[in-house]
C-alpha cells in the first residue's frame, strides 16, 4: 500500500483527500504546514507527497526545491487552487500539476501516474 504525504494548511482539504484517498486504498498522513517537512519525510518515509503551494508562512515551490535536493526521486504533486503558478519556472521540478477541486478524479490520477511512473524506476 501506497503512502501518501498531504501537506496543506487548510484542515478540511486534508480531510477531504485524506478520507477520499485512503478510501482508494492508500495509506494516508499528512502536514498542515512545511515545519519540519524534511525531517517528516525522512522518518514516515511517504512514497509521494501532495504539496499545496500557498500557504500560510510557506511557500510551498520553496518547500518543492528543498524536496528535490533532498530526495530527488520523491514523486511530488503540486495541488493548488491558482492555476498562475504553472507559469513559475519552479514549478517545473513537480511531476505533476493538479488545480484544487471537489472532484477528486484528476487528482487521483495523477497520483496513480506518478506512483506507477516511480515503480518503474526501481
């Protein structure tokens, strides 16, 4: 089973892709804010990471940049509510780009894609 890493600073958006994706059958913790995001990544060890990218005191293109050069083969989803930051050449180091949305479909694809796309590096 999966385990997947919501970093979000708003509680019901990590309710919501909690109970959703635990319900697809990943395993599911997550961070409401970038504190200590590294050292967390380290000891839960996820096998990807949903990052929101505006967030109260973080910034979470920042907190992408910290995740690659640390642990560059983390598959990362950027899930935001401002499609504006796609343009944002840090953007790029994501695997994937979701805009926010009830509908959780893309998200979950993606995640599908990126997990599938990390089993066929190993």
């Amino acid at each position: 089973m999966a385990k997947i890493l919501i970093v979000d600073d708003e509680e019901h958006i990590r309710y919501l892709y909690s109970e959703e994706l635990s319900d697809a059958g990943y395993e599911v913790i997550t961070a409401e804010n970038g504190h200590l995001l590294l050292e967390r990544i380290e000891k839960e060890k996820p096998d990807l990471v949903v990052l929101d990218i505006k967030m109260v005191d973080y910034n979470g293109l920042d907190l992408l940049q910290d995740i690659r050069n640390k642990f560059y083969d983390l598959p990362v989803v950027l899930c935001t509510a401002y499609d504006t930051f796609k343009e944002d050449m840090k953007s790029i180091a994501a695997d994937y780009y979701v805009i926010k949305s009830f509908d959780l479909s893309e998200l979950k694809n993606k995640i599908a894609m990126a997990l599938e796309a990390g089993a066929d590096k190993e």
